[in-house]
C-alpha cells in the first residue's frame, strides 16, 4: 500500500508540469480558433489563457493534493458503500 501510494504521488507530481504545458498550448490555441458553438469573443478567450497562465500551476497543484487525498482515503475506507 504504501509503495502504491509512493507511486501515485510522484506520477501525480511529475505530471504537473506537463499537464500545465499543454493546457497552456492548448488555451493559446483557442485565443485563435472561432468557436461555432459558443459565441465567445477574442478578448474573453485572451483574458482566460492570462488566467490560466498566472493560476494555472496553482490549480493544478490544489488538483494534484486533492487526488492524492481522494487516493488514500480510497486506500483506507473499508466498508465502501456499494452502488448500484
């Protein structure tokens, strides 16, 4: 259990910096692309990539603790309930 978890968190760790590459590229990308089904302006697709680009490792970061809370309560929970 405790090797599984080692596991987890540094896979989780070493792939925030890649998750935050491509999002970054990604959210770049959309400043540029029309998008038929949301009509949203240039600007407020600019004003979200600036965003990203200041918050996102927070995010990311808050994201990661959070899994790898979930994980190990997942590890340590006994009698989950059983969902139909």
């Amino acid at each position: 259990m405790i090797g599984t978890t080692v596991v987890f968190m540094i896979y989780n760790i070493l792939l925030v910096p890649l998750c935050y590459v491509k999002l970054w590229w990604h959210k770049l990308i959309m400043v540029y692309v029309y998008s038929k089904t949301y009509r949203v302006s240039r600007a407020d697709k600019f004003i979200t990539f600036c965003m990203f680009w200041i918050f996102g490792l927070i995010t990311l970061s808050i994201n990661t603790f959070t899994d790898i809370y979930h994980f190990l309560r997942h590890l340590w929970i006994r009698d989950i309930l059983k969902s139909h």
